[in-house]
C-alpha cells in the first residue's frame, strides 16, 4: 500500500467528479466523493484541477463542498498561490486523476485498486487468518465431554 501523507492529486471535475454537462453540474460519478474522502483521510492533498473558471468554477468547488470535499486548493500548487501569466496553469501534482488521461478515466473503483492493488486481498487474508486462529483455539481448549455407554462392567 502506498503511503498518501502529502502527496499531492490533481482531479478533473467534470467526466471524472460528475459527469459531463458543462456548463452545468452533472450527476457524480459513482464512488467519486467516497473515493475522495477516503484519500484525503489517508492524508492525500486534493487540487481541483478543471478548466472551469468564473461562476461555473464557483458552482463546482460549492458542489464538491455540499458532498464532503474541501479541496486543498483549485486550479493552483497551493492555496495561496496567485495566478500568474508567465507561470505555467499546469498543476504541480504527484498523481492526476481525468477523464482525459490515455485510456480515459476508469471509474473511483479502479482507481481505488491502481492506488491500493492489495488492500482488499490482504483484509480479506487477515479475516482467514483470524478464523483459523479461532478455530485451532477453539479445538485445542474445548473440553472433552465424557461419552456415555451403556455397557456395565460385568461381576
């Protein structure tokens, strides 16, 4: 598992936070701000990164906030930087997340699997490994009960 604390993730909005319906909002992507949360939780920084400007800029980041995600920053390194003409708009990110890359963008749950490929086998080993372990102590500490029988000893 890759360790998030820091690491900076660009994410397109629309086609990859909702779908597309620009200039409007459209419906989010399944997993989007679940996926988000998470990461951020894992400590992850997370820029908007969209051509969005002006009002339907506003209108996403109020969107995104009403669903749980206050970015780190939007369309910037940080948050406080100031836009400048001779500074390149490229974000300066660790991982991008869009509906753009080669291939287009796979889904929150694929993306989940490319940044934690094991997580869900090794919870999953953990739970098999934690029953068996019941079970050998179950049968190594369970107390023989004495059989009953019929038979007599004779005289």
């Amino acid at each position: 598992m890759i360790d998030l604390n820091g690491i900076k993730i660009a994410v397109d909005f629309d086609g990859t936070i909702v779908e597309h319906q620009y200039p409007g909002i459209g419906k989010e992507k399944l997993f989007a701000f679940r996926t988000l949360k998470e990461l951020e939780k894992k400590g992850a920084r997370i820029i908007l990164w969209t051509f969005r400007t002006g009002k339907e800029l506003e209108d996403a980041v109020d969107y995104c906030r009403k669903n749980g995600i206050e970015f780190y920053a939007v369309n910037r390194n940080y948050p406080e930087e100031v836009a400048d003409e001779n500074v390149s708009r490229k974000i300066d990110a660790d991982i991008y997340i869009d509906d753009k890359n080669l291939g287009g963008f796979p889904g929150w749950s694929e993306t989940w699997q490319m940044l934690f490929p094991f997580e869900i086998e090794q919870k999953a080993a953990e739970k098999r490994i934690a029953s068996a372990r019941k079970n050998i102590l179950s049968r190594l500490f369970r107390r023989n009960k004495p059989t009953t029988s019929n038979h007599q000893p004779a005289t």
